[in-house]
C-alpha cells in the first residue's frame, strides 16, 4: 500500500486526479504505460475532521494562511488564500471516510453537531470517531469505496479537471 498524506490544505481532488488524468506528468512520462493510473489505484479519499473546532472553522471567513501560518509554502500560497470553511467543505465533501478526531475532547452537544454537518456535507461518508488518530487501518485500507463516476460529481472536481485540461 501507499498512504499518501496532504497537508491540511490540500485538495483531495489533485491528489484524485493523478489517478486518472495529469496531464503535464503524461508529457513528460513519454510513455503513457508509466502513468500512475496504469500501476496503482486510488482506494479511499480520507479526511480527518477536528471534533471539538469543526463548527467553529467551518463558519470562518478567515483565510488558511492568517490563521495558519506554519505549513505552508510558495506553492500553497493559492490554497492558503481561500477561506478556511471552504478548504473544509471541499475535503469533507469529496471524503469516502472520516475520521471525526478529538471526539474525547468534544462535548457531547458539540459532537453531535460535528457529526450532523459532516453528514450533511457528505451523507456517503463512512464517518469513524477517535481520538489521537487512532483508528483501525481496515477502516481506510483496502476499502475500494472510491468510485470515480461518484468522485466526478463533486463541484470542486469538475472545476479543478477542467482547469488541469485547459492548462494544457
């Protein structure tokens, strides 16, 4: 297995499209039997989801970057414009699993509001509660619960697929 780990800002949807469509990495393979999409498969779009500042960061208007200054880099600079609610919705949206973190430092009303947006956000989801992290890798390994025709219908995919073409 390869377990590919973002940062908090990333795009689940670049990392997705790697799997199916890059093309500056096809130019420069040559050779389309090298691609990604030709030797491995992506199997789960995972996103863990703080339990206790979910709520909280989900009705923020604030960019990623005043709030977050550590982790990012020039070639972030983009992502860290956007506010922090919508980089939220975007990997909520587009997860095939959850990991709903810190659920022992949530309250219980606060919990059950966390668990009550990330639902509505993404009602497929698979939404595991933990703490530190921990949580059973058959949860996230070996899953086959990403579908492309679904991850197609995400708003943030087709907007970013078509830039990536158009970029071409």
């Amino acid at each position: 297995y390869v377990l590919i780990e973002s940062t908090g800002i990333a795009e689940p949807q670049q990392v997705a499209e790697s799997f199916c469509v890059d093309p500056e990495t096809e130019e420069l393979a040559g050779n389309d039997e090298d691609m990604l999409w030709n030797c491995a498969r992506l199997d789960t779009c995972v996103t863990v989801v703080d339990a206790v500042n979910f709520p909280k960061y989900l009705s923020s208007l604030k960019r990623f970057k005043d709030v977050f200054q550590d982790g990012l880099d020039d070639a972030e600079e983009e992502e860290g414009d956007k506010s922090i609610s919508e980089l939220m919705v975007e990997q909520v949206e587009f997860a095939n699993v959850i990991l709903l973190n810190k659920v022992d430092l949530a309250s219980h009303s606060n919990l059950q509001s966390t668990k009550k947006l990330i639902k509505t956000l993404n009602p497929k989801a698979v939404v595991i509660s933990g703490s530190y992290g921990k949580i059973d890798l058959e949860h996230i390994l070996n899953t086959r619960l990403f579908n492309m025709e679904d991850a197609s219908e995400s708003p943030g995919w087709l907007v970013s697929l078509k830039d990536g073409i158009n970029a071409a």
